[in-house]
C-alpha cells in the first residue's frame, strides 16, 4: 500500500508542468531609457544635501545606460 501511494505521488510530481524559463536581462538593458529621480528634502546649504549632492555625482559613474 505504502509503495503503492509512493508511486502514485512520485507520478503526479513528474507530471507537473515546469514553470516558465524566465530569461535575464543585461543590467545595461535594464537602465536603458529609464530616469532615475532624486527627491532631496534639504534646504540648500545643509549638510545633508552637501553628501546627497556628492553621492549623486558618483553614483551616475557607476549606473549603467
């Protein structure tokens, strides 16, 4: 009985349908086209904007598209 309820749930798994191959797209792909945008919430001149500012600057170098 056992094996016979074995062989059964091993059938009814290798009857199921994969699911879809989901294909990957390159990085450059992905940015393509889109914009990026920041939203500073710091008056001019604080500190805060200062780094904002200056992370922005470097991280354009490193977003691809």
């Amino acid at each position: 009985m056992a094996r016979t309820l074995a062989s059964l749930i091993v059938a009814l798994i290798a009857s199921m349908p994969l699911p879809a191959r989901a294909d990957a797209q390159t990085v450059v792909d992905f940015y393509c086209g889109k914009t990026i945008k920041y939203i500073l919430a710091v008056p001019e001149g604080a500190s805060w904007g200062l780094y904002l500012r200056t992370f922005i600057k470097h991280f354009r170098k490193y977003v691809p598209g």
